[in-house]
C-alpha cells in the first residue's frame, strides 16, 4: 500500500473543534481535549482508516482532573495514580486517562466511570496482558503519556500511539544499539544535531506499532523497521504516520491495515 502523504495543516483547532480525520500516513494533527467540565463536541463516527486523535495538555486539565478524577475513573485507576512520587507525573496520568474515559464513554453513550476495558490476549504467549481493549471489540484505542502531555488514539482496527520528549544526544548513543540495524545506520550518518529528532521519530514510530500488536517493549524493538525519516515505513500489514505535538517533542500513531 503506498502512503498517502498528509503535510501539516496550517490551522490550528481551537479548543472544542473534533479532531481532524485524515488517513493515517505523512503527519496528522492531533485535536485539543476540552477540559471538564466543559462537554465533548459532537463527535463523528470512527471509520477506518481514520484514527481519530486527541491531545491532553496536563497544564489546562490539571485543575478540573483534580476535582472530578474520582467521578471518573475506577478504583485501580486512582490507586495508580497516588503511586506516582512526582506530582507533574500524577497530574499527567490523571488528565490522560479522564480524557481516554471521557471520549470512550461519549463513542458508547454510557458513563465514563462505566466503560469496560480489559486486555487482548498476548500475540506472543496467549496471556491476557496485551493490548487495552474493550471486550466487544467495537471501538479501538491507545494511550501514551510524557511529562505534560497525553495522546489518545481511537480507531475502528488496532492503533497504538506514542509520544516522547526529544532525547539528549547521550540517551541517542546508549540506545542506539537497540534500533533496527538499518535505522542505526541512518543514525550514525546524520550529523550528531540531528541524531535526537532522528531518534525520537524511529522510537515513537516502533513504539507506536508495538502497541498496536500489543506486545510493546516486550518485544525485540531492533527486530522491525520504521525508518529515521520523513516517511516512516509501516511493517507489513501497518499503517504508520507521525502526529504533530508541540516543540521538543514527537509522536507516532500506527494502525493495522
């Protein structure tokens, strides 16, 4: 299949707006999640093959997280989050997955609290520790969240998003061996300025479809390919497609062909 390539649109949708529904090839902009208590816009129906992408900025849903996390999320939810020791990182999972709970809840017209997720069974040993889902299947979705920022996927196939803080150059050299040998190549090419923005679009993009198989890390990351450049390369059967987040950082969505 040969990708469709999407530039980067030129406006920016305010806050409120659904987000843009594009196939998912080239680089895809993410729409902003409202903050409670403000309600969703209406949102369109997920078709393939159009994720639909939503980004939690942690600074404007801190507040109202707070207040409302405990109407919205389940127990082991709010158990996990006090097992954060760094208040930023307790604030960012806490938005991120209000705003995952609060966009599910509304695709199956039922209470946030009340959505139903389990695991998929593991492609590697069976066990029902892979990918989040919900159990009939109707609706896809992934979670990534760094310091501050959140991205949430919802599709009608498996999706996994990622997205990350650029490295510093010394994180590039320790973690270069894991890349495919193909992608430490490119690497090793590029002027060493370059290599964080080069490395942080390979890890997004890997760690995006290794979400989406449900295995992430768990997995062999060198044993695939993406690509280092503007184009990431989807493994067979997998459409990938970088999103764009804001400076100093990269993301990646990948979605089962």
């Amino acid at each position: 299949m040969i990708p469709l390539v999407v530039p980067p649109s030129p406006d920016i949708p305010r806050a409120g707006s659904p987000p843009p529904l594009r196939p998912p090839a080239g680089v895809l902009l993410p729409g902003p999640l409202p903050p409670l208590p403000a309600p969703l816009p209406r949102l369109p129906a997920v078709r393939p093959p159009r994720p639909h992408l939503w980004l939690v900025e942690t600074d404007t849903h801190r507040d109202s997280v707070f207040r409302y996390a405990s109407l919205v999320l389940d127990a082991a939810e709010l158990t996990r989050s006090e097992e954060f020791r760094r208040p930023i990182d307790r604030a960012t999972y806490l938005c991120a997955h209000v705003g995952l709970r609060r966009l599910l809840g509304a695709h199956l017209g039922i209470a946030p609290r009340s959505v139903p997720m389990g695991r998929a069974p593991c492609p590697c040993c069976g066990e029902p520790h892979g990918r989040p889902v919900l159990p009939d299947g109707r609706l896809h979705f992934s979670l990534s969240h760094c310091e501050g920022l959140s991205l949430i996927a919802l599709a009608a196939v498996p999706v996994g998003v990622d997205i990350e803080r650029e490295p510093p150059p010394h994180t590039v050299t320790e973690a270069a061996e894991v890349l495919h040998p193909a992608e430490a190549a490119e690497l090793a090419a590029l002027p060493p300025g370059r290599r964080p923005a080069a490395f942080a679009r390979i890890w997004t993009r890997k760690e995006a479809y290794l979400k989406g198989l449900g295995v992430g890390l768990g997995a062999d990351p060198s044993a695939d390919y993406v690509g280092s450049g503007p184009l990431p390369t989807g493994p067979p059967g997998w459409l990938l497609s970088d999103v764009t987040v804001p400076p100093g950082h990269h993301a990646a969505v990948a979605l089962r062909g």
